[in-house]
C-alpha cells in the first residue's frame, strides 16, 4: 500500500468519497485525514522499537571527548531518535564503550581525569562524548531507532509524508485502522470497537515483530554448550 492507499481504504469505511490525491488535495476532510495518518504513524512509531526502524550507524573516532552533533555528526543521515542500550562498540578493538554515564559520574571523571582501560560514553545537549577521550581514530557502531517511518517510491527514507506514492516502514493496515479510529473520535463519533481492534492489531503487532528470544530460567541460552556432545532420542554404539 501508499499514503493514497491508505487514505483510500480508510475512506470506504467510513463511508466518504475516496479521494484519487491527497498530497495537495484542498477538500478538507482529505487534508484532516492526511493529518490524522501523519499523527497515527508519528504516535505509532514511537511507541515501540520496530525492528523497521532500527538501524546500524557506524563512525570514525574523534580524538577528542566531543564526537559531535550526534544528529547530524555522528549519525550523518540525521534521522537518530535515540540510541539502543549497551549496543555502542569500538569495533576496532572490539571493546564495549560503556554508559550512558550519568551526571554524577561524568563530575568525577572531570574531577579525577582517568585514562583507562575502558571508555565510557554520555550524550548531554545532543552532543556525543566518550572518555577518555579516543587516542586514535577507530571504527565505533551502535544501534538507534530512526526518526524515519516512512520512505519514497524508491526507498528514500522520511520522517513526513511527501508524496501519494510514499509508503510507510510500518504495517500499512494497522495504520488504516488507526485513521479510521482518529477520524471517528475527531467526529464525536462512537470509536470504542474501532479503537479496541486497532490496539488488538497493535499489541498482536509488538508481540511478533522482530522474533523474541527464549528466556530461560536456569541462566542457560543455548542447548550446546562447549564439550562432548550427546544428540537427542535413540543412539547406538
């Protein structure tokens, strides 16, 4: 599906004329639903850690404490919501930089400079540091949850709707539930059913997505551990 899809589909459920545009579209019920979609996929986006929306940036050390503008230095496609814990590596040394360091902490370092072993890292006013401060210029990566929930016809990634033929990096049909159920309460309409499938559709949505993992009780991830190793069922000698 597209925005025009979208905005289509959700149209015939709620039973006005389908529009045929809606980025530019001057009738008012298309510019309010094209509003409503904006802050479905806007609230949507945010209120979970989509594996769509993840991504992987990796970036040269500066050598200096300051890494820079973390949104437009450090992640130089300036899409960067926030970062994912314990995922920020200097892959050269393949060591974990630790943190985020907080403000008591980052004090005491100022107070009591220490040089090693281990970095650690803060982002304090949008900007990226890391002490002690890199002595050479290595390979550093983490996970980040994008700003960027939707993308052109050609892949382009967005954080706004820019044209019909746009698609969203989330499921399409949850959104189209979550403009019919906005669209009914802006009209002081009864959206009690519409909303409770839509949150159905969504819980379903973060339960599933990405995989999750085993927990085990016994502290015990993988059934092969290092030794000898005996398969499951009948075996002969």
């Amino acid at each position: 599906m597209s925005l025009l899809t979208i905005i289509q589909n959700a149209c015939d459920d709620i039973g006005i004329s389908k529009p045929t545009t809606v980025i530019g579209n001057t009738d008012k019920q298309i510019t309010q639903l094209l509003s409503i979609c904006s802050r479905e996929c806007r609230d949507l986006a945010s209120r979970y850690q989509w594996q769509a929306l993840v991504k992987v940036n990796t970036f040269t050390l500066a050598l200096a404490e300051s890494q820079g503008v973390v949104n437009g230095t450090v992640v130089t496609s300036s899409d960067f919501d926030y970062l994912l814990n314990e995922t920020i590596w200097n892959r050269t040394l393949a060591e974990p930089i630790f943190g985020p360091v907080g403000a008591s902490e980052r004090q005491a370092l100022a107070a009591f400079p220490v040089t090693g072993p281990f970095q650690r890292f803060w982002i304090r006013g949008g900007i990226l540091y890391i002490n002690p401060a890199p002595a050479s210029a290595d390979t550093a990566a983490f996970e980040y949850k994008s700003t960027q929930w939707c993308q052109s016809s050609g892949g382009t990634g967005q954080a706004a709707w820019a044209a019909d033929t746009d698609t969203a990096k989330l499921d399409e049909n949850i959104i189209t539930l979550g403009v019919i159920w906005r669209w009914l309460q802006r009209k002081g309409m009864d959206y009690a059913q519409d909303f409770e499938a839509y949150e159905s559709r969504v819980t379903d949505a973060m339960a599933r997505d990405g995989g999750k993992p085993r927990l085990s009780m016994n502290m015990s991830t993988f059934d092969r551990m290092p030794g000898v190793f005996v398969p499951q069922g009948n075996w002969s000698i």
